[in-house]
C-alpha cells in the first residue's frame, strides 16, 4: 500500500451495521509512501494509522 499527502483512506467496517471510517492522509511517516500515515478522519480525530487488509487508499487524482 502506497500514499501522498492529500489521498483518502477508507477503512471498511469490521461488522455489519458500522459505518466505515474515512480520512485524509496528512503524514506520509514510511519510506516512500509506505505506512504509517497521520489520518485526519471526517469526525475531526487525527490518528497515526497501519492500515490493514480492511482499508484501501483512493488516490487524490481519482476523487470527483
């Protein structure tokens, strides 16, 4: 899994009837793209995220 500053992380839900988590990357921490990443989530939390195979990242070139 790659990332730049401003794509999107989506992190699906783990069971039926939660909402997946959504989020701006701000901080790139690994080498070349790679994870961590600083994720500031549409409900305002900021965390440091190591993505699982539940999250995708939605590059900022594909968003409409």
């Amino acid at each position: 899994m790659l990332a730049t500053v401003g794509d999107r992380l989506l992190v699906h839900a783990k069971s039926v009837g939660n909402p997946d988590r959504e989020g701006e990357i701000i901080e790139v921490r690994g080498a070349a793209g790679e994870p961590p990443y600083m994720v500031r989530f549409d409900d305002g939390h900021i965390g440091l995220v190591f993505p699982g195979p539940d999250a995708i990242v939605v590059p900022a070139q594909r968003r409409v």
